[in-house]
C-alpha cells in the first residue's frame, strides 16, 4: 500500500520555498540565507539605481545652467533687435538725433529701453 504524501513533500515537489518543521507539522518558509541573499541582490539594485539618478540630475543641473546662459544672451540680443527696429528720426536741430559710436547710442526709438 502506498503512503500518502504529506504536505512538506508535496511542498517540495512543487518548487515551494523550504520546508520548516516544527512540533505541529511542517510549515512553508524561506530560510536566513535566502533572506540575506535577497536583501543582498535588493540592495545592489537600488545602489546602481541611486547612482544612475544621482548621473542624471547631474547632468540636468549642468544642461538647465547652460541653458540659463544661452537664454539670457538671446533675450539681450533680442532687446536690442527691438530697440534698433523702434528707432525713429528726429527733427535735424532736436536733441533726440540719433548718434552711435562702438560703445553706445542715442536715439529715438519707439520701444523702451533697459536702464543703466
């Protein structure tokens, strides 16, 4: 006659985690090792996942600067593109005739310009 087969081997047979015993039968459970190894592999992954965020807001820090910096001198460049387009003539003995030299100008102009 057969025996029956009892729940830790029909556990076994079924690729379950390990079998614990204890006084009242057997129990499903995973053992220390297969903890720490867990834990070990979990680890791992979320250091090499912290590093590559840490890589990537790095590298946005540095693009959002660059691009701070090239904003900037656009809008410049821009400002000066309206003030140029807004120049207006004056009357030829007013005070508001338009005069440029390498450093500056003075002028006229329909848009506002920047103090200072």
């Amino acid at each position: 006659m057969r025996q029956p087969i009892n729940n830790c081997a029909r556990h076994t047979l079924q690729g379950l985690p390990a079998i614990r015993r204890n006084g009242r039968g057997c129990q499903p459970g995973f053992t220390l090792v297969e903890m720490l190894v867990v834990l070990l592999i979990v680890g791992m992954v979320s250091g090499l996942l912290f590093d590559g965020a840490a890589q990537l807001m790095g590298m946005q820090a540095r693009l959002d600067g660059q691009l701070i910096r090239l904003r900037g001198e656009a809008l410049r460049a821009d400002w000066l593109r309206q003030v140029v387009q807004g120049l207006q003539p004056d009357y030829a003995d007013g005070k508001q005739i338009f005069k440029g030299s390498p450093r500056g100008f003075s002028g006229l102009s329909t848009n506002a310009a920047l103090p200072g």
